[in-house]
C-alpha cells in the first residue's frame, strides 16, 4: 500500500508515524512545501522574544530522524499542487529544481494546515509588515529586530498569536500596541474574563485598542502608518498581522471534494472525504464540537496530533471512535496564564443552549503556605449538571484545573463530579478544598436552590433601578468595593441587624468573592428574604469595571494625542528627587497591606514617596480608592510574578498622620458586648480599617466584651466575695477567650489562632495594638465593670473608663454604629 501525505507538521507527521508502527511494509511518502518538517510552531514567538535561543530547538523531528526512525521518504520544499482523482496521482512542483511532476498513491491525507488571513496581501510586500506561521517568518522577524531596531510595533489582531507576539516584540524593547476588531482579546474567552488579561496586558505596558481593526497599511517617510476601522491611525516602524487563520483547502477545493464550515474541508467520524481514498486532519478540516455536536472549525495542534494518530488506525485497517473537539486550550500572557475548555457564553447563546454559570476565585494553593495567589475562574453548566465549558486566569495552578474539568467533561462528568472528585492535596499545592472541588460546589449549589444568583452584568442595571444591595464585607472593604446605594452590613452583624431591610424588595448581598455573600443569603433565605448573592462578588464585577476604565482612558488619549496605555501616568514632577520608603507588604491579606501603607504614610513628609509591595491581588485597586480618600497621590502600579508594587505620593493638604481630617459624619463607633474570640478579632479587624481610612474609631466594651481588656496577670486588688467570684470565672485577658462555635473546650481557639499565623493574619493582641497605635480609643463601661466585679487596675493600658454618655457622645459625630 502506498499512502501519500500533504504537509508535514503537526497532523501529518503524526499520521505518517503512527502509520509506520503500524504497518512496516507500507510505502509512506510526506511532502511538505516548506523547508521543515514537524516543527514548533506553537513556539515561534519565543524565539523572536529570546525566550527560545537556540534555533534548532524550534524543530521537534527532524527530516533525518523521520526518515531513519520511521523509514518515511520525507520531501520537503516539495508542494502537490494538484491532485488527478481519477488517475490517483499527486501532481507535485519541486521547488529547488523547478520541475512537476506525478506521483500515484493509493490513499492520500490531506493535512495542510490553515494560512494566516491578510485583508490585502499588497501590504506583505512592504518592509516591516510580516506574518507569523512559518520558522522562515520567524527568522525574518527577528532577523528584522536586529538589523532595524525598530521602536514601534503594531500588533493587529488579539488572539493567542497576536498575544503572544506582544508580550514578546516588548521583550525586545519595543513600544507595542494592539489592534484589534472585537471588544476584547482572545476570544474563545468571554469578555470578564479576558478582562483580567487585559488590565495585566497593560500592567505591562502593552497599549490596547478594541473595536479598531486594520483598514490599510501604507508606508511613510519615517516606517509604516496603520489606517484602523474606528478613523484613527497608529505611526509605527513595523506590523504583525495576526488576525486569525482559515483553513488552507484549496487543493482540496480544486480537486472537487466536499467543503463546509468556512471552507474548511468535509470529513467523516474516520476523516475521509467526500472521496473514500482521500483522508484529511488538522486545521483545514471541518470537526464537530463534543459539547453540541454542532460543526466547527478548531484549528489547535493538540487535536490536529491526535487526528493523525486516528486516520494512521483508519488506514492500517482498525476502528477509530469519532473525535469531537472540545477546544482546550492555554495561553501564556506576562506572568499570567489562561486555560479555557469547551464553549464560551457567546458560543452557548449563539446556538440557543440555555446555560448557568458561577464564578470563583480561589487561592493556587493553601492560604496559609506562603506565595497563593488568585485563580479567577468562570464554570458553565446546564440545568442536568452537564459541563458545557469552563475558563479559569491566574498566575499559578490554572492550566491543571482546567485539564482536570477538560478530563470530567470528556468522560461525561457533571458538576456533583466535580465537588466530589479527589484531587492531590498539599500546602504548597492546593487547598483541602481545590478550586475545582470549590467551581462545582458553587454550581451544585445553584442547581440545587441553595442559592440564587445575579452576575456581573446585571448589577449596573440593578444599581439604576434602585434595587436593594448589602455588602456584608467590613467597613473598610466597603469604602473601597460600592455599588451604587448598597447598605453595609458586615456578615457577623447581619443577623442581628435584619430589621433594617426591606422583606418586601429583594436583597442582592455581596462581598468580595461570593463566599460571604453566599452565607448572607442562606441567612436571609431563611429569615423570609428574597436573597440573590453577587456571583463572584465584586471582584468579577470590578475586573470589568477597571478594564472599561482603561478602555475609556486610552480613547480619551487617543483623541488627545497622548499615547494610550502603560498604566497610571506619573505626574510632572520637576523638584528635586524626594525621600523614598519602601514597605514589604507581601503575604499579608486584606486590609494588612492597606494598614501598613497607612501607617507608613504617617512618618512621611509632604512631597515624600512611600513604595509598598503587595501580593493581594485586590491591594492595586485598593491603594487607588485609598489614596483619592486620604488626599494622597498614587504614582504607578507595577506587578512581577504576582507582586504588586504601587508608589504613592504624599499629597499636598494631608491632615495628621498623612490622611485628610475626617468630617464628622466619617466617624466610627462600635458597642462590643461579646467576649468571644471571634468576635473580638472581627471587631479589632474592622476598627484597624477604618482607622486606616483616617477615620475616628471608639470601641465601647461592655459586659462580656470587657474580658478582652483584661490583664493577661493576676492583679490584687480588694473585692467582695461575689465579685472576687466572677473574676475567677471569667476568662482573663485576650489569651483566654473562647469561640462563639466550635470552641471544643479550647482547642478551636487554638487552632483558629494557629490558621492565623499560618495565613499572616495578624493576631488578636498584635490587632488591639495596632488599634491603640492607630489612635482608636478603647472605652470600658463603668456601669459593666461595677456589675461584673472588673477594677480599673485590672485593665490594659490605654484604656479609657467612661459610661453611657460618652459612648452617646462619640456616637453623635458617627455615621456607622455597630453592636458586636
């Protein structure tokens, strides 16, 4: 038997392997019109970034290793430029000699590929402007950086190639822009969560412009001049068109076989044509998607590896089950990676499949080992629990998540698999609940109407029409995370604090999240509300509103003349350089890095620059609400393999301690009657926030909260029997205090505390030291203390004894009071 195969790369050379192993006496001849065979070419852009160095390692099996491992008569620089079906022959043009000529086959497999898209293939033809899907377009590229130095780059075109190939012309030094004709970059992802790309695209100095497609590429005295569809134009010194790919199906169009799905080539579940001799894989063909069956043009090297392995078992006489395509695919951006697998939301709803979603965004790996960062991650499923796609963004742990969901999808594995699938676990690796045990969890508990959810989308909307929003994170979660009229009722205190909704009006609850949220509406549930917890919580919905910003910034710019993109611009300064101080805020969670920053602006002087590096990932936002509502000026953010650097600035007209004077309707008060450790660190968490906003803060002890204030010694001090009674009853001191649940006669104490240290959360004692050192006033109840045998000797230093009228009084000149 002899078969012939066209194209060597990923289907083909696959297809001529496995063909071998199978069959020893086959006649196996693979042309291939370019110069190398199974090359990398998912790898071209690291080589023009110099992250690939070495040129040979671009090419994955050489011409001379298919031949002397697999005995296969490779013709490279040899392209069919014709096929004769009646005669079975291969009409082939050899390009080192020039001639043409007929070679007779048995079987034949088509596997060219698909070509890059180029509106007007003019433009190809002037210096500067290049295509990428070759190892010569790769040398000529970088042959071009090298020889031109050139300082300006476009991009046109947003897709995992054109990504890419930013992210790397910027590792050569140039200025680059992206141009793109959609609303967002890479599209298999929906827009939220191409969002977190692009903010980190920016972060790193890439410029984005959306809605802008290439109209026409000209040269110019000084490089090129790029026409974009929205009227504008970008000056650059050299382009890369990577708007897309179709399939390269001529051949087979011309030779009268079948075509579908934008033209690419018809084949069967064994890859034959529409002619039974003539087999096809790769890009070129037409798949079916294993999520609707519905036909698709997926052109991903993955799946084109194993087609060439299936149609090597056709031919040699075996079965092969159907190959349906679920799309998995990953992306390197920065220091970010995405992974997505089977549909997106645009896809589902352009096809008519009703759908659910959730969102989450879990650590890597366990809080408390150090270095976790956020995994932000978008599950969509149907009403059986079936798996229709999922998307996940991070900077570690994101393509295995994905890998595991691909593999539950491919087996037919529901949302109840998911929270219920056994994955490795250890501190540095993940969470004793993964993240993909934590996606089908949130989406079980939709399915089974634990809770009811609205999106992102949604809330803007809501917003407007005045509907009801809680925010049941802290007071200083809430300064920084508003939408629109939300009421705050952190969670600890909403139990006690229901009469202060409407029951007649839904209740849609938030956090940072979702976590809170979703334990804020069960509550609510089943008090009688009509309770909707945020999806994701604000951090899915602040991930767009901070791109739609960016976008909205960078066309002001555009129109101004300014150069879009790159981040906060840094104000003229031309005073001399000032004092600098830098804070190592890394490993702390919220609000730990928000008070440091505060804390460190106090010992700065105006004009001062104070540089804190973060690795909460919501502390860049953060600093920008925090340093508006101190009168502070935020310089630049910057972020390196999930650090975040923000330089501030002290601003003119910073009141005390680098925060401007709160008015008197800032002011904070809190009643805290419980003795419960819990509790108590909740309490001092909140104080510390609002502190850090520059607000004034009285906490007011009474009862059992006054047990927090107790000295951790023994003090002598003269007491009647009864009194000297509930003193030895009571627990003395912050280090004695129990759990309001789970206390376990101490021991969840403990281990509370001890997750504490694990996770850099600071202690009770250490939060009621930076309270005092914040200026929070810590007030005890006389009338408690006389009640519940306490003297004043008794209490820690820095305590004020007061009674009624002074908690009153403090409370007069508060806008938020609350009982804990």
């Amino acid at each position: 038997m002899k078969v012939l195969i066209v194209g060597g790369v990923a289907g083909g050379a696959s297809a001529a392997a496995r063909l071998r192993r199978l069959d020893e006496d086959a006649e196996i001849v693979l042309f291939e019109k370019g110069e190398y065979i199974s090359y990398a070419n998912c790898g071209l852009p690291y080589y023009i970034g110099g992250v690939i160095k070495d040129k040979s390692r671009l090419i994955v099996t050489s011409e001379e290793k298919m031949r002397g491992f697999f005995d296969v008569d490779v013709r490279t620089l040899s392209e069919v430029v014709s096929i004769d079906r009646a005669k079975k022959e291969a009409v082939v043009k050899d390009h080192r000699s020039g001639e043409t000529y007929r070679e007779g086959y048995d079987k034949l497999i088509l596997s060219p590929g698909a070509e890059p898209k180029v509106p007007n293939r003019q433009w190809l033809t002037y210096p500067g402007v290049f295509t990428l899907r070759t190892v010569p377009d790769t040398y000529r590229i970088s042959d071009y950086i090298q020889e031109r130095a050139p300082g300006r780059a476009v991009v046109v075109g947003a897709g995992f190639i054109g990504v890419e190939m930013a992210e790397n012309l910027k590792a050569r030094g140039l200025d680059v822009t992206v141009a793109e004709f959609l609303d967002q970059a890479v599209p298999p992802f929906d827009r939220e969560m191409a969002a977190i790309l692009h903010n980190h695209m920016r972060e790193n100095g890439l410029r984005l412009r959306f809605g802008a497609g290439v109209d026409g590429i000209e040269p110019t005295e000084s490089g090129l001049r790029v026409s974009l569809t929205d009227g504008t134009g970008l000056d650059t010194d050299m382009v890369v068109i990577s708007i897309g790919v179709v399939p390269e199906s001529g051949l087979a169009k011309d030779a009268g076989l079948e075509l579908g799905a934008g033209g690419a080539i018809l084949v069967d579940d064994a890859f034959a044509t529409s002619d039974p001799d003539i087999y096809a894989v790769g890009d070129a063909i037409q798949v079916k998607h294993f999520v609707t069956q519905a036909p698709s043009v997926v052109p991903l090297a993955g799946p084109a590896n194993k087609q060439g392995r299936a149609v090597a078992e056709v031919i040699a006489g075996r079965s092969a089950a159907p190959l349906s395509v679920q799309g998995s695919s990953v992306v390197k951006v920065f220091d970010m990676t995405a992974a997505c697998t089977g549909m997106n939301e645009k896809q589902l709803k352009a096809q008519g499949v009703d759908y659910h979603k959730t969102y989450v965004h879990p650590g890597s790996h366990a809080g408390y080992y150090p270095g976790a960062k956020p995994v932000h991650m978008k599950l969509l499923f149907d009403k059986e629990g079936r798996i229709l796609g999922a998307q996940a963004a991070g900077f570690e742990g994101v393509e295995k998540r994905i890998d595991v969901i691909a593999t539950a999808q491919r087996l037919g594995g529901t949302v109840y698999d998911l929270e219920r699938l056994e994955l490795c676990y250890a501190p540095s690796y993940s969470s004793a609940k993964d993240p993909v045990n934590m996606l089908g969890m949130t989406a079980a508990n939709i399915l089974k109407g634990d809770v009811k959810a609205v999106h992102w989308h949604d809330v803007d909307a809501l917003a407007g029409e005045g509907a009801q929003f809680v925010h049941v994170g802290t007071p200083e979660e809430h300064v920084m995370n508003v939408i629109g009229d939300a009421v705050n009722i952190p969670l600890a205190a909403l139990r006690d604090s229901l009469e202060k909704l409407d029951s007649t009006k839904p209740v849609y609850v938030y956090c940072k999240v979702g976590l809170r949220g979703y334990i804020a509406a069960r509550l609510l549930e089943q008090h009688g509300f009509d309770a909707y917890n945020l999806s994701g919580g604000y951090t899915t919905y602040n991930i767009v509103k901070r791109d739609r910003r960016a976008l909205s910034d960078e066309g002001q710019k555009e129109n101004s003349g300014q150069p879009a993109g790159g981040g906060p611009p840094k104000p003229a300064d031309t005073a001399a350089p000032q004092k600098e101080v830098s804070v190592d805020a890394t490993g702390l969670q919220c609000p730990g890095p928000i008070l440091r920053t505060a804390e460190a602006m106090k010992q700065l002087e105006e004009g001062e620059r104070l540089v804190v590096a973060a690795t909460d990932a919501g502390f860049a936002s953060d600093a920008e609400v925090w340093s508006e509502r101190t009168g502070n000026v935020l310089e630049s953010v910057a972020q390196d393999r999930g650090v975040y650097t923000v330089t501030l600035r002290k601003g003119a007209g910073a009141g005390r301690g680098g925060e401007t004077a709160p008015s008197a309707q800032n002011d904070k008060t809190m009643v805290v009657f419980s003795g419960d450790l819990d509790r108590a660190i909740a309490s001092f968490i909140i104080a510390n926030g609002a502190a850090a906003m520059g607000r004034s803060v009285t906490m007011f002890f009474t009862f059992w909260g006054l047990n927090i204030l107790r000295r951790a010694k023994k003090v002598r001090v003269k007491k009647p029997f009864v009194q000297r009674m509930f003193g030895a009853m009571m627990p003395r001191g912050s280090g004695k205090l129990g759990l309001s649940r789970m206390n376990m006669a101490g021991m969840g104490a403990k281990m509370i505390r001890r997750v504490m240290k694990g996770k850099n959360v600071q202690s009770l004692e250490g939060l009621m030291k930076t309270a005092m050192e914040n200026g929070v006033r810590l007030v005890a109840c006389q009338m408690s203390m006389d009640v519940m045998g306490i003297s004043r000797e008794e209490l820690i230093d820095g305590v004020e004894v007061g009674g009624v009228a002074t908690f009153l009084g403090a409370a007069e000149l508060s806008d938020t009071t609350l009982f804990i």
